[in-house]
C-alpha cells in the first residue's frame, strides 16, 4: 500500500551534517505521521523524529533538540531529516517509518518501514 524508500547516508566527521530523504510512494493520502527511527548493532531501535504531515506539528527525542530539523514536503510526499553536529552517537541505521495515526513516539505504532540508510560519524 505504502513504499518508503530512504537516501542520504553516510560517513562524516563530528560536527559534521547529512540531510536524509525518505521518499513515499503508493496511498500517501491516508498517512498521518511521518518518523525516523535508528538502530545501532545490538541495541534496540529508538525514537529520533516526527512530523505529523498534515498539520507540520513536530516531535523530537532529546538526544536530538536543536541539532536535528524534520521537514515535510507532501507536494514531493518527501520528509526529509535535516542533521546538524553530528556526534559519534548518531551512528546507525536510520529508518523511515509511516503510519496512519498519532501515535508518534512507539515505533509498533507505524505500519510502514524504509529499508534504512547508514549514517557513521567518526574522526
């Protein structure tokens, strides 16, 4: 029903910024919130950002307030995860995730998935 497909990764320095695309295609029409998640080997996967994608209100985890900026762009049905100063902290997997409620913080509460783009942060 839904297809996410995620760009942007990559491997910077501390300090240094990505900007992570997760492009949505199929019934876009019936989403409500639009998140990014990680998950770094053997830890589980956290809350990072969300976006409700109708009324552009947005939710952060603290580890991220003030370094990360979510966006959407429901013209292109493209959100977008703006990564300022980046840490050796931020390194994982970093997934987009779709779902048709607001339930914006439990990643069981969204029914769609991207299959991940890798961001490393190392000196």
């Amino acid at each position: 029903q839904v297809q996410l497909v995620e760009s942007g990764g990559g491997v910077v320095q501390p300090g240094g910024s990505l900007r992570l695309s997760c492009l949505a295609s199929g019934r876009t029409f019936s989403l409500v919130a639009m998140g990014w998640f990680r998950q770094a080997p053997g830890l589980e996967r956290e809350f990072v950002s969300a976006i409700n994608r109708i009324y552009e209100s947005t939710y952060y985890a603290d580890s991220v307030k003030g370094r990360f900026t979510i966006s959407v762009d429901n013209a292109k049905d493209t959100v977008y995860l703006q990564m300022n100063s980046l840490k050796p902290e931020d390194t994982a997997t970093y997934y987009c995730a779709a779902s048709r409620n607001g339930n914006y913080y439990s990643a069981p509460a969204y029914e769609y998935w991207g299959q991940g783009t890798q961001v490393a942060v190392s000196s």
